[in-house]
C-alpha cells in the first residue's frame, strides 16, 4: 500500500465521519432539541460511525491475510520439494525467532520476580544492572576484562554468602572488615592477638592499630558506637614480655576513649582455658564471623602475613564462637 493510499483512507474516514455527525446534529436540530443535545449525539454518531468502518476495513484485511495464506499453501502444494524446503526453513526460523525472543522475556520476569520477592532493596540491584551495561567490548581490554572479572567475583560472593557457606579471601581484606563494622546494629565482639594485631616487640612498632586500615576500622567502631552498637574487644597477650607493657596500655586507652569496651587476657595466668579458643575473630551482630589465618611471623617483620580472611554464617559455628569470646571475656582481666 502506497502513501497515497494511506492517506486516502484516512481522508475518506475524516469526512465519512464528519458527514454523519452533520447529518446528526441537523436533524437533531429539526426536532427543537438544545444545542447541546445536537452536538452531543452528532459525536456518538460521528464516533459509532469511525469504529463500524475501521472494524470493516479490520475484517477485510484479515480476510486477504487469510486468503494470502491459503494462496501460499497452494503454491507450495504445486511448487517443487526444493521450494516447499526453502518456505518451511523461513517459517521455522521465525518461529525458532519468536520462540527466543519470549523465552528472554519469560527469563527476564523471572529473574525480577525474584529480585522484587528478597529483601536486597530491588534499587540498588537494578542499578547494578544498569551499570553493568554501560560496560561493552569498545572499552579497552585491560578495563573490560576488570569488570567482567568484578562482577564474577561479586557473584560468587553473592552466591556462597546466601548458601550460608564460609566465603575465603586469599589475603588480609579491608572491604569486609570495614563493610561489617558500617553495618553492625548490635554488637561488635572481637578479640585482638599480639601476633596477629601488634608490630614489632611492642605495640607501638606498626601494626594493625597504627595502620591505615586499623585507624578507618576504630572510625568505623566509633560511629557503631554512637548507633548504640555495644563493642568489645579482648587483647589476648601471647607473647608474655608484652603483659606489662606501657603500650598496650596506650592502646586500650585510645579504644575506651572512643567507648569500646576493653579487657587484657594473659594465657599463663589462665591455664584452664582452651587454646584451641585463642584466635583472631571478630563476631558482628552475633550473626557472622570474620575471621583471619597468620602465616607465621619471621624475624624483623612488623606485623605477620595474613594467609587469607574468612566469613562464617554457619550457625553452629557462629555460636561455638559466642560461647568462646564470653568465656574469654569473663577470664580477662580490665586494663588498670
């Protein structure tokens, strides 16, 4: 169908409707009814009038579009096997197509179905997918393949942290620490060992405390703090020369001036106490555990390396770890 065409079907259907609303109003009017009567029933014809012409003009189209069909299964009737061949092949894309095509879509409503059912504020997945997008093969190499390495990173994350299984790092990570820390509402129970969170021979030589992770991290806890998150932390002394050390004292002073709760815990004095309990975990909220591996500390090193981090939900787990800080907790002694 050509512009013409087109624009004389239109044109016909204007002044078709324009007449028999004309015709409406004038008789209406010939009867002395109020001018707004007239105009009135001169649009509901004019209207009825639009929708019976465009249900005709739909039913003879469809009639040729079944006609067109019925055409094409004859040719196909009395064509060749190489032509009803190259037809069907065509059909069958379109429908292979289609079927793709509603198959996305099904896959798409799922997968927001899911989104809009957990409680992961569905704003903040959705702008990750949005700017996952704007990520494409133009980008340089070296930028595409970080991303795309990112989002396989984060979605294995995602996807062990909701299994409820331990997620490893290899190494000491700062992102989690700090991210728990941010988000805890209602405790912080950790405890801090001197081969682990001390530099050097005595507190004061580097260390966790005196780095920068370590002065983010009591940010973190001190703004936990004003939330009326409850913090506490168990120095536990293993290596004897540091009990009496002056800082050691410096540092649980700096920790209670910000509200932390502090208790100092010397092993030999406490030989009851199981020393499968003495390592470095943090528990937040009572919920989660994180928890880190030191390789052991050579010679001359400030701090030793950390193996690698680990987060644990598993509840057992989780509440072998409570059970263990409050023993510790109890056996320690408050800094003097």
């Amino acid at each position: 169908m050509t512009t013409m065409d087109v624009r004389g079907r239109i044109v016909r259907k204007v002044v078709l409707t324009l007449f028999t609303s004309l015709i409406a109003y004038s008789v209406t009017n010939l009867t002395a009814q109020p001018d707004i009567y007239a105009v009135m029933l001169g649009a509901f014809v004019g209207g009825v009038t639009l929708v019976v012409d465009f249900l005709v003009e739909f039913d003879n189209r469809l009639k040729a579009v079944e006609k067109g069909q019925m055409e094409v299964e004859d040719g196909l009737t009395h064509h060749g096997d190489s032509t009803n061949a190259l037809v069907r092949d065509r059909f069958n894309a379109v429908e292979r197509m289609v079927e793709e095509k509603f198959s996305k879509i099904n896959e798409a409503t799922a997968l927001f179905g899911l989104v809009e059912a957990s409680a992961v504020r569905t704003d903040l997945v959705t702008q990750l997918v949005r700017h996952s997008t704007q990520i494409d093969s133009s980008f340089p190499p070296i930028v595409y393949e970080f991303a795309q390495s990112e989002i396989e990173r984060m979605t294995a994350f995602l996807k062990e942290l909701g299994a409820g299984a331990d997620v490893t790092y290899d190494g000491e990570d700062r992102d989690w620490l700090l991210g728990l820390a941010r988000t805890a509402r209602i405790s912080i129970d950790a405890t801090s060992l001197t081969t682990v969170d001390a530099g050097g021979a005595r507190y004061t030589d580097g260390g966790l405390w005196w780095s920068d992770l370590g002065q983010r991290y009591l940010e973190a806890q001190r703004d936990a703090i004003r939330r009326n998150v409850a913090v506490r932390r168990v120095f536990i002394v293993d290596q004897p020369h540091l009990a009496s050390d002056s800082s050691l004292r410096q540092v649980c002073a700096r920790q209670e001036e910000i509200g932390i709760q502090v208790r100092i815990l010397d092993p030999s004095t406490n030989p009851r106490l199981r020393k499968s309990s003495l390592f470095d975990f943090v528990l937040f909220d009572k919920e989660i555990s994180y928890e880190t591996t030191p390789a052991s500390r050579i010679e001359g090193d400030s701090r030793p390396t950390i193996v690698n981090t680990r987060l644990v939900r598993r509840p057992g787990r989780v509440s072998d770890l409570i059970r263990q800080f409050e023993e510790l907790w109890a056996a320690a002694d408050e800094v003097i």
